[in-house]
C-alpha cells in the first residue's frame, strides 16, 4: 500500500482498554499534540475527570464494537502503527511516521490482540525498562511524531 494522498492526519486510540481513567489523560495529549480524533475499540468512553479539556467534546471520537469493526473502517489510504513492546515493533526513534495513520495502543496487561498485531502495518515499541501506562506511551507516540514530522511516502502491507 502506498500513501500517495496530499493531506496529513492521524488518530489515536486504545484497544480493550484496562482503565477508564486513563481515556481522558490519552484524549487530553491526543487533543495538545494535534490528533484529528479518537477512538475505542471493546470499551467505551466515559467521562473522566482528568480530560481536563473534554477532548471527546472537542474532536471526532469513534467506538468501535471489536477490531474487525475498527479495520474495515480505516480511512481509506490510512496505515495502521501499532504500538507494542515486541521483538517484531520496529523502535521508535528510528520510526518515519506515514502522513495519514492511526495509533493503535492495547490494554496495559494484554496489549494488543494478536489480530491488531497481524493487521498492523507497522509496529513501534521505544525503550523502556518496565511496561509504561497506556497514555503516557500514547503521548510519547504523538510526540514523537511531533518532532519527527512525516514529509514523505511509506508503503507497508
């Protein structure tokens, strides 16, 4: 697949999420750092106190009942980055971001299905010694990507 269209977007969601708490510090980084929307793939979204800005309110956000669901509903030309500590994820700091992709983070205790890992185009991990919580390694994601600006073609799958 080649990313041949002009114009830059990109969202972040989490996957059969462990916590409801941790949504709101997510939506709030994906919010600052630029996101064009959010998503849930199992559970929903409910409203948390620590979405200080009510990004849910504030941006596109998506519910998706599983990850079928979620895959066949890819914007068209979008690539799929998932985020998991594996021997497969290619690291972070070398990682060129696609123009138009989703972000796709698993639970803390499951992290991604092996369906999402098997459908991803990509796969990023970054060093860390432990598991990190799910927003803090989403907004080191959407920073990365802040910094590291995509300005170019990738083909995946």
């Amino acid at each position: 697949m080649i990313d041949n269209f002009h114009n830059e977007f990109f969202g972040i969601g989490i996957q059969n999420g462990k916590t409801p708490e941790n949504l709101g510090v997510l939506w709030r980084s994906a919010q600052n750092m630029g996101a064009s929307f959010i998503f849930t793939i199992g559970n929903r979204y409910a409203k948390q106190a620590c979405d200080t800005h009510n990004a849910v309110k504030s941006m596109p956000y998506y519910h998706y009942e599983d990850f079928d669901d979620f895959f066949t509903h890819l914007p068209k030309g979008t690539m799929l980055v998932g985020v998991e500590k594996s021997e497969k994820a290619e690291p972070l700091e070398t990682f060129k971001h696609p123009k138009r992709c989703v972000y796709l983070l698993g639970a803390e205790d499951h992290g991604l299905s092996k369906k999402a890992i098997e459908n991803s185009h990509f796969l990023v991990k970054f060093k860390s010694v432990l598991s990190l919580n799910v927003a803090v390694a989403g907004s080191i994601v959407l920073y990365d990507r802040g910094i590291n600006k995509p300005r170019f073609i990738r083909s995946g799958k």
